[in-house]
C-alpha cells in the first residue's frame, strides 16, 4: 500500500491517512518507489536516507 500511496498521494492528509509511519520507517528501504518520491521522502526525513543506506 505505501508504494501505491506515496507517488500518488494529494495532499500530505493524504499521506496521514493511508500510511503507518512505523511500517515506513521498517520497510523504507525496500518499497520500490519512483527516484523523485524516493527522494523527497529522504530530503524531508533524512532518517529514512541512513535506513536506505544502512540496507545497501
């Protein structure tokens, strides 16, 4: 569900409604996601970036 909410989410209430933030934290590293997503996922919450390069 994150892979599908992310990219096509509208408005960050969006994001708080579908999204578990522990579950995104845990599995961050391995959603497949579009690059511009991705990133501006870690450019908002640099912690995801170290849990995506701690996993790599």
């Amino acid at each position: 569900m994150h892979e599908r909410v992310i990219p096509e989410a509208q408005t960050s209430e969006d994001l708080h409604a579908h999204l578990s933030v522990d579950a995104l934290r845990s599995h961050w590293h391995a959603l497949f996601l579009p690059g511009p997503a991705r990133a501006a996922g870690e450019s908002r919450f640099p912690e995801l970036a170290d849990t995506s390069a701690a996993a790599a």
